[in-house]
C-alpha cells in the first residue's frame, strides 16, 4: 500500500543527518511512498498551521531536494553536514495550544508515519506529542554525545570522534615544539564517549570524563602535574589533556571553558611545586599550558564513512518497521546488529536518568574502554 511519511531532525544538529533523511527518501521512493521534509523539527508542523509553507513545500524528491542541473545527479547529500531540514533546540511546547497545533499539523499532512531523527533531549518530547496525537512514530537515534540509552551507536558520534582526534594529532606537534601542555575541551554534555574514545585514539596523556572525575579537586591537579612531570622525566616533553565540558570545577558547578579553568588550576600548582625540591619539577619555573575549546567543529564535517552506513541501515530499519507497522520503537545498532527498541522503554530511562541528572548512557567505568586507556598509562583521575 502507498504510504505517505514525514521526516524531521531536532535537537542538535550532526554529520550524517542528511545522510539519513538520502536513504530514507530511497528506500520509500522505491516502494513508492511519499516522504515530506518537516522543516525544524516539529516546529514545522506549526508553520505548516500557520501556512508560512504549503503541504507542497515539503515535499522531498528522490535525492532528497532538487538537483541544481549544474551536479549531473552526483548525489552529495549523503556527504553534507548539517540537515537540509533545519533543526531546532527548543525544549518541550508547554503551552498546549502550540501542542495541540504541532498534532493538528501532522493529521493535517495525511501522514502514515513519522520518522524523528533526535537525541535523547527531543525523543521524550517527540513521544509525548505522538502519544498525545496518536501518530505513528519510529526514532533514530543522532547525536556526537552517543548518549542515546539501549543502542550502542548514534548517528554522528564517529564523525565526531575523528575530528577530535585528528584535532589532537594537529595539537601534537605545536605542543612538542613549546614543551606544552596542551588542554583540549570537548563535547559530550553529561557523558564522556566522545573524550574517552578521542583520547585514546589521538594519544592524549591524561583524559578527565564526568563518568571517572565529575569533578576537579586538589588532588586531582596535583596528581595531574605530577603525571606531566614523570612524562618529561621519560622524555615526552609535552602533554595532551582531553578534558570533556561535562567535568566539574573546584566548587562542584558547571564551567563554560573548563579547559581553560583547568590550565589555569595547573599552572599555579606546578608553580608551586617547581618552588618546592621535587626533583621531578627542578628545571621548570611551571608546567606551560594552553587550552582550545573544539566548540562546534566538533559537529561538522563530512560524516565519516562509519555514519553514511549507519544512516543507510537505520534508514532501512525505519522503512522496514513502517512496512511492518510496529510503530513507537527507537532504531537501534546492539551488538553488531541494527534492531529496534519500544520508545516507551527508552523514554522512560531517559526521564527518570534526566531527573536524578544522570547521563542515561554514560560510559562504563568498569569497561573495556577505561581498561584499555589505563593500561596504556593514560591518567584518568
Ligand atoms: O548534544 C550535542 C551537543 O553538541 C553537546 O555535546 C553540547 O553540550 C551541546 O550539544 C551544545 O549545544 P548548542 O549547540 O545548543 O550550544
């Protein structure tokens, strides 16, 4: 039977969205369905209500959007960044005339089903509102985070990892020229996948994720300058701090440029140890350090080949379970293998972790991963 679905991106955005809205449109086309782009997540629908767009508008052709003539049909959505629909951050529509005015906007397309493609910040949101609205729904999971519970992987996080991993190997030579301890802040909110694994990857020496240091202390920086003095007592003249934003200050609050309230902590306490006899500090005056906050770069890019195929399979997974209709399930990638999961469950992990504050998919202390880096004598707190 011919289907008609939309597809909306919201939440922050990330490489491989438009990868994913590329196949989505594919593998419909090729069933013969319609796919309609909701422009800004569901804030399209209310624009839709508000007739700023036509019905029309949205329409997605084959490749996505229409092909200037000029690209002879190469077919470049898959490699853009970004999300051709737009996305927005905007929390959940209290007001229950602008909720009820989002439901109307999907009766009113004559939609089947909904494809979201969010974090775990827009999937409770968009489940509240199909739920409210009775709209069929299946999610996909995005986000550099890759802190979206019961799948191992979410759409942009290797894409990410790459970028701050070549990010370090750029800092490595600059840092080996000064005898400097180079500081890099990176993304990742609550959760520290994106540090850990971008760590390791771009042989940092010291990496400081909420997960194993929520929070700086005294001991901590006195352990870090430490561990920087040993390596230059090795023969490794310089460090690579990889600190994620979610890690904490002295006072247990939340810092915007904690990388640089970290240097800032270390530069006085090794000036203070170089003052006292430790022999491990007598050549310094203090350990030289210089932060950069990676910021959004972290969230561009061309997606990473990893994320292209996972967006073709989640895509595939989403049409599957429309076809199927076995609506209201998260897209997941678990143990090797693309499936999906009931929202209802992963909603409720995700409210009930975002109440306590915790991250409802942090990294495994206990892990292979957090293994692997001590045993390769990076310093993790
Ligand atoms: O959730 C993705 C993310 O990039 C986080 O890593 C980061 O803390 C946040 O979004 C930044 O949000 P914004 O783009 O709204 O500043």
């Amino acid at each position: 039977m011919n289907k008609r679905i939309g597809i909306l991106t919201s939440g922050g955005d990330c490489p491989g969205l438009n990868a994913i809205i590329r196949a989505v449109v594919k593998c419909a086309s090729l069933k013969g369905w319609e796919v309609y782009g909701i422009p800004y997540g569901t804030d399209g629908f209310l624009r839709l209500e508000q007739k700023q767009c036509s019905s029309d508008d949205l329409k997605l052709k084959e490749h996505g959007y229409d092909l200037p003539g000029i690209l002879h049909g190469i077919d470049i959505l898959q490699f853009l960044s970004g999300s051709i629909l737009g996305s927005l951050s905007k929390g959940n529509p209290n007001d229950k005339a602008i909720a009820k005015t989002i439901i109307q906007g999907y009766q009113d397309l004559g939609l089947d089903a909904l494809i979201s493609v969010g974090g775990d910040g827009s999937l409770d949101i968009i489940y509240d509102l199909a739920q409210q609205g009775k709209w069929n729904i299946i999610a996909i999971p995005k986000t550099i985070d890759n802190d979206v519970p019961f799948t191992d992987r979410s759409i942009g996080f290797d894409t990410a990892v790459d970028k701050v991993t070549s990010a370090l190997y750029d800092l490595t030579f600059t840092a080996a020229s000064h005898d400097r301890t180079m500081i890099v802040q990176v993304m990742g909110r609550n959760a520290g996948h994106l540090p850990l694994r971008s760590g390791i990857a771009g042989g940092a020496d010291i990496i400081l994720i909420p997960e194993l240091t929520p929070q700086i202390d005294t001991d901590l920086i006195h352990n870090i300058c430490i561990h920087i003095a040993k390596l230059r007592c090795s023969g490794r003249k310089f460090a690579l701090i990889v600190i994620a934003e979610g890690v904490k200050n002295l006072q247990g609050e939340k810092e915007k440029y904690i990388g640089d309230y970290l240097a800032e902590k270390i530069d006085q306490a090794s000036h203070k140890l170089c003052l006292s006899d430790q022999p491990e500090f007598c050549d310094l005056e203090k350990i030289e350090t210089r932060a950069t906050v990676l910021g959004h770069i972290q969230r561009s890019g061309m997606p990473s080949s990893y994320d292209r195929l996972l967006a073709a399979t989640f895509a595939k997974k989403a049409i599957d379970l429309i076809a199927e209709a076995k609506y209201d399930q998260l897209v997941v990638k678990q143990n090797g293998d693309v499936g999906s999961q009931p929202l209802e469950k992963v909603v409720t992990h995700i409210k009930q972790c975002h109440q306590k504050g915790f991250c409802p998919n942090p990294v495994n202390p206990d892990g292979f991963l957090v293994e692997t880096a001590r045993s390769l004598g990076i310093y993790l707190g």
